[in-house]
C-alpha cells in the first residue's frame, strides 16, 4: 500500500503542510474495515516497551508500511506494527513503535496516528517512554506516573496544533492544565503498590527535540524548571489527545540516570535505554494489565 501524500492548503497568506480531515478519516475508515475491533483504549509503546502490544489478546495485526497515510518507524527498539486486541477484557490497539522529531517528521506527521484513533471511537490513551531521570531521588527501573509536563519544543514554535485548526478535533485553544487524568494516574499508583513494586514514582516530564542525549548543564537547567525525566517524545501526542479531548495516562521507565555531575564518566547511550526496557518489561506489562483489569474507561 503506497503512502497518499499530505495535502497542502494555504491558510491566512501561508501555506501550511497538515494531514487534511478527509485523511485522518480515510485511515480510520481502511482500519475499521479490516477489523471488528472497536478499541476504546489506545496505548503507545515507548523504546524497549513494545512487549505490552503481546498481552492483547484475540489480536489483529497490521504493519505500518501496509496503513495508508501511515509514517514510518526507524528507530531501535521500535517494531513498527499497529495491534488491535483486548487487554484486561477492553478493547484496544497498541503502537509497537511511535514516531519522533528527530526522525525527520514534523509534528502533525509524527502525531498522525492519534487523530486516527480519535476518529475511531477511542476516547482513552496510555503514552509509555524511556526516559532520562533527572530527579536525584529516582533510580533506574523506577516507574513514574506523569502528573505534568514541559513542552520544550513548544517553546520554541514547534507544536502538532500549529496552523489551521479543524474544530472537528478540538478548539483552536486548547488547555493543557488537566492534560494527564488525575483519576487514572492514581489507580496505578495504587495498583503498582498492591503490587508490591516500591519503584513507583510519581513527576513531570519534560519532551526536548533530541536526538542527542542532553548536556550536563541542560540536565541542570530542567531539573531546576521542575522536571523529574526528559524524553525525546510523549508530550506532542499528549497535546493533541488533550486536543481531542481524550483521557490520557502518562508513564515513564526510568532507563538511566541522567548525568549532572562534570566529574563523572559515564555517558548516556540508546543501548543502555533498551537493556533497561528490557529488563523491566515484564513489570511494566503486569502494572499496565492489572490496571486495564481495573480502571472504568470512559466511553
């Protein structure tokens, strides 16, 4: 299936490149029509995170390159495949792999797939990523819900919801001070500590472009703005989910520590990321379906 380019469209005296409705819909559509899942819940696999797409049962699978309009995914530790099923008897459709920044797309491009579930009936997202801790109380392994997040990107103009807003998706201003579902957020907390994982944590995410991993004194500098982990994604799909009005819960493997200190010798690497994925995936994956046991999702 070849990928329909996206339309450009000219709007007050600049021509903006965007997805028009009609494609969000046309992929929506092709989806529906090759599956009977009706997903309520979407969840998008961070790196070394994509072993939750294999808890869906009754699944449905369908390659990215095979999606209309679909984007493609580079990146190591990232499969590439759309899978619909249920988890914690809901329905779902999993992203074993998202798109980033860094990999070339802008913002309305690597946001795609967000807008498609919307259009599908799901009223409900779970965002997962690695991430760096900034927080000097955190520990590799750690499990961090996201109360809040610093869009670094969107400091500098770079935002998904920039250009003509479709009121069919949201309001041109949307607000972000209730972005992550508080509701949400604590049932895991509380469904990590029956479980029994002392590693739950609870902090701000802040999203910079990437791909190099940040400097000493970047890391300084976040962690004094209030940030507990930094990652290279998440929140631009948080911005237009929120847009979307979409119940959103944010968690964050914390894969290395972030280095603060000019003295130390360690240096940050993608490997070491994937190893700790690695390593705390079967965690992750009990929490995340423990929770969908538990969690009423809104219709």
């Amino acid at each position: 299936m070849s990928h329909t380019c996206a339309k450009s469209h000219k709007h007050e005296g600049e021509e903006q490149e965007q997805f028009t409705y009609e494609e969000y819909k046309e992929t929506a559509d092709w989806l529906l029509s090759k599956t009977k899942h009706r997903p309520i819940m979407a969840i998008i696999c961070g790196s070394g995170l994509g072993g939750l797409g294999e808890l869906l049962t009754n699944q449905a699978v369908f390659n990215y390159t095979d999606i209309p309009n679909f984007p493609k995914s580079t990146v190591p530790g990232h499969a590439g495949r759309l899978i619909f099923g249920n988890l914690g008897g809901k329905a779902c459709v999993c992203m074993q792999g998202r798109f980033h920044f860094y990999e070339g797309y802008p913002l309305w491009k690597v946001t795609f797939p967000v807008r498609v579930f919307y259009l599908m009936g799901v009223k409900n997202i779970i965002v997962t990523n690695a991430a760096g801790g900034l927080n000097q109380d955190f520990s590799v392994g750690d499990i961090m819900v996201i109360k809040d997040h610093i869009n670094m990107l969107g400091f500098g103009g770079q935002n998904p919801l920039f250009g003509h807003n479709d009121d069919r998706f949201g309001p041109r201003f949307p607000p972000m001070s209730d972005a992550y579902d508080r509701k949400m957020g604590k049932l895991l907390l509380a469904v990590g500590k029956e479980l029994g994982y002392t590693n739950m944590r609870e902090g701000v995410y802040c999203g910079i472009g990437g791909p190099n991993f940040e400097t000493i004194a970047e890391c300084r500098f976040l962690n004094k703005l209030g940030a507990d982990a930094v990652g290279m994604s998440t929140v631009h799909e948080v911005v237009v989910a929120r847009h979307c009005g979409m119940h959103i819960l944010g968690v964050s493997l914390i894969t290395n520590k972030a280095i603060m200190d000019y003295d130390s010798k360690v240096t940050a690497n993608h490997e070491e990321v994937l190893e700790t994925g690695r390593n705390s995936a079967k965690i992750m994956e009990k929490l995340i379906s423990s929770f969908m046991q538990r969690v009423e999702l809104n219709n």
